[in-house]
C-alpha cells in the first residue's frame, strides 16, 4: 500500500469553514485523502496545531489520520507569523517519525508553506515531492485591491523555489498552469492540471421549498455568496448589484455565508465595510450575513437559492461554483481564473467580463426573469457537476503518485 506524508502546515483540514484563512483548501486535503484511501492509499496529514484541545492524532478514516503538530502557540496564527515556526514544526515531524517508525513513499505539499519544508523532507527522507499551491502570490498581487491582501516576496520566492524542485506541481486550471509557466519559469513536464473535486453524495439537488422552510426563509427571491470575507471575493459588488435590481424582480433576499471575524482581523475590518456599504444604501432589509456555516448544512442554502453569485477578483479554482453547480443552482460569475472553466455562458450559469455590479445585476434579472432559462441552467449545472467528483479527482492524483514514485532518476536529478 502506497503511504504518503500530507503536508498541510498552515490550516487544518478539520478546520471549521468560513474563516479568514479556511476554505477550499481545507476541504480539497480532507476529501482527496479521504479519496485516495478507498483507491489503496494511506495518508498522514501533518498539520500546525490550532487548537490545544484536540488529540494529537484524528482519525478521518481507515487510512486517514491528521497529525497535530506543535509549532509556535497552539492558536490561528496569521501565514506570515507561521513562517517564524517552520524549524519547530519540522523539527516535531521528524520527531513523531521516529517515534513511530514511519516511512513514507511520497510527500504532497499544499500551499507555500507546506512547500518550503517540503523541499527539505524530500531530502533527508529521499522521498518524491509532488507540490500543489491552491493560490498563486503573484497572480494575488496582480489582482489585489488593498494592500492587506497582497502577498509578500518571501511567499513568492518560496513557490518558485518549491516549483523548481518539486517532481511534479499539480495545477488547479489551465490559468495556473499558464502562470507557473510565464511568472515562475516551471518546468511544464512536470505541471499536471487536475481540478477540484465535490462530494455528490453531500452536494446534491433537493426541493428549494423544503430547504427555504427550513432555513426559515420566505417566498423572495434569493442571491447567495458564499465564501471567506475578503474584499478580492466581490461582496459589495453583489450588494451594489441587489441595489441596482431594485424591485424589478419582485422581493429579494441576498444571503451572504462565511465570516468569523472579530476584533481588529481584516475579516472584521471588512465585514465593518461591507455592512456600512448594506446601511447606504438602505439594503439591511434585503442583505443577511448569516456567518460560518457547517459544510454538512450548507447545501441547504444553495438548493433555497435562485443564484449564486461570485465577483471575485481571483479564484484558483472555485470550489463554491462547483458545490452550488451540483446542487442545480446557476452561477453568475466574474470570468477569472477557474471560474472561466467551470461556469459555462448561459450553460450553467452567466460570466461577467468584469466587476460592474451593473453588468451582474442585467444576467441576475435576465435568469430570474426567464423560468424557461433558469430551468435550462439548472440541468446544464447538474452535467457539469457530475464530472468534478472526488473519485475521479482521486484517480487521476493516484495515477500521478504511481508516474512519479516510479521515476527514482529523475527525483534524482530533480535534488541536484
């Protein structure tokens, strides 16, 4: 049986979603291990320990087990601090190694973190590292639109080092395969693209009365978002938009999911801006920020939804795209990065060339005024969805795990 060591440094795949720095991430760790174990693979997931409560060692499964690591104060640390703890945090990997007499066959690293210390483990356990970044720093701070979203150079030298000795990356999309080329002179033999998964069996269609009645909502049309309170997600551009529908389509509702933010967190700074933007222009009737929701829960909001709406400025992938498509609710969307590619003009959804809550309002009015469109996106979304499941994104990293740990030479060569 094929073992891998899961490095997973700076956010714990258990993690409750809807924070600052927990998100698709999180849920891609956990599912694709989980994933990977019905296909024969055992996984160690190493994380930084959050939360001075949990075990040390969490069963997810039968061949799934993360491992809290103590590296710097068991509490979120924001990414750049955690950078201070890295010698801790692989000095205690190797010690629970030992410990247990564990070895491993391959590493997968996700996000730069992970990558940094990945570069190192490769060496000293003489093991393949296969490297995945989920975001890319540079491509952020081409997009950023305030400075406490733009990425600092330590992150950006750390991918392009982690790219250039990893044996294989695995991209997301195309758009970060193409900037990986371009921005961090990647070797494209070894970049592979494989998308996110959604679990069907969760994320499903179901009755929109139903789920309304239970989230205790009325008969209004409903938008939702969903998604971490960062300003590159769009949010007061769908607010902008709910404002520009006015009444046109009758009583609307926007559903706003995600947020933990308290004190002085950028989350909170942020959900600040947004709300006073909510009280100018007079939509706190119209807008809920309903908060963090649990994953087990969250279907209920996108089958009560009309639409869901994302006026990101950047997304690697779009893992809510894929979680709303697979419940039959269409996107509208802002055509960047893995949005381009999972949502399909008037196929599942609308994409909209550029943030203007003018142009996101017209294609909101245009599905909700059109039963004989919306129904069409509705199936459209539902095809979609079927080929993003985690049995089919598990087979293709398992195949992946198989290519390079039967390359010993060019690992080899890689380590040079």
């Amino acid at each position: 049986m094929l073992r891998v060591a899961v490095l997973s440094v700076h956010t714990c795949p258990l993690a409750a979603l809807g924070g600052w720095e927990t998100g698709g991430m999180n849920v891609y760790v956990r599912e694709l291990s989980r994933g990977l174990g019905r296909l024969g693979v055992e996984t160690d997931i190493f994380t930084r320990r959050q939360d001075p409560s949990l075990p040390d060692v969490v069963d997810v499964d039968e061949h799934t087990r993360v491992i809290h690591i103590d590296a710097g104060p068991p509490r979120r640390l924001d990414k750049y601090a955690v950078v201070d703890y890295l010698s801790e945090f692989a000095c205690n990997v190797q010690r629970y190694r030992n410990f247990v007499g564990a070895r491993y066959d391959l590493i997968h690293s996700h996000y730069w973190l992970s990558g940094r210390l990945a570069g190192l483990f490769k060496e000293h356990w003489d093991v393949p590292v296969v490297a995945m970044f989920h975001t890319l720093g540079d491509l952020k701070n081409r997009v950023a639109l305030d400075a406490a979203e733009s990425e600092q150079q330590i992150r950006v030298d750390i991918e392009r080092r982690t790219m250039a000795t990893a044996d294989r990356i695995i991209a997301a999309t195309k758009t970060d395969r193409e900037h990986m080329l371009t921005n961090y002179g990647a070797d494209p033999r070894r970049i592979s693209i494989v998308p996110g998964g959604v679990d069907l069996e969760l994320f499903r269609p179901g009755s929109r009365e139903a789920a309304r009645r239970t989230l205790g909502l009325g008969p209004e049309r409903t938008l939702l978002f969903v998604g971490r309170i960062q300003r590159l997600k769009g949010i007061d551009v769908l607010i902008r938009a709910a404002h520009q529908l006015g009444d046109s389509v009758g009583p609307l509702r926007v559903l706003l999911v995600g947020g933990a933010g308290s004190g002085a967190s950028e989350e909170a700074r942020e959900l600040l801006r947004l709300r006073a933007l909510v009280d100018e222009l007079g939509l706190r009737d119209t807008v809920r920020f309903v908060g963090a929701v649990d994953q087990a829960r969250l279907p209920l909001y996108y089958r009560a939804a009309d639409v869901t709406v994302m006026p990101s400025t950047y997304e690697s992938f779009g893992l809510v795209a894929v979680e709303s498509l697979a419940c039959g609710t269409p996107v509208v969307a802002s055509r960047v990065g893995g949005l381009a590619t999972i949502v399909r003009d008037r196929e599942n959804g609308m994409l909209i060339p550029w943030r203007d809550p003018r142009l996101f309002a017209d294609q909101i009015q245009a599905i909700l005024s059109d039963d004989a469109l919306a129904a069409d996106l509705r199936e459209g979304a539902l095809a979609t969805a079927a080929r993003y499941g985690w049995s089919a994104v598990a087979e293709r990293t398992r195949e992946i795990y198989d290519g390079v740990v039967r390359q010993p030479a060019r690992r080899a060569s890689t380590a040079d």
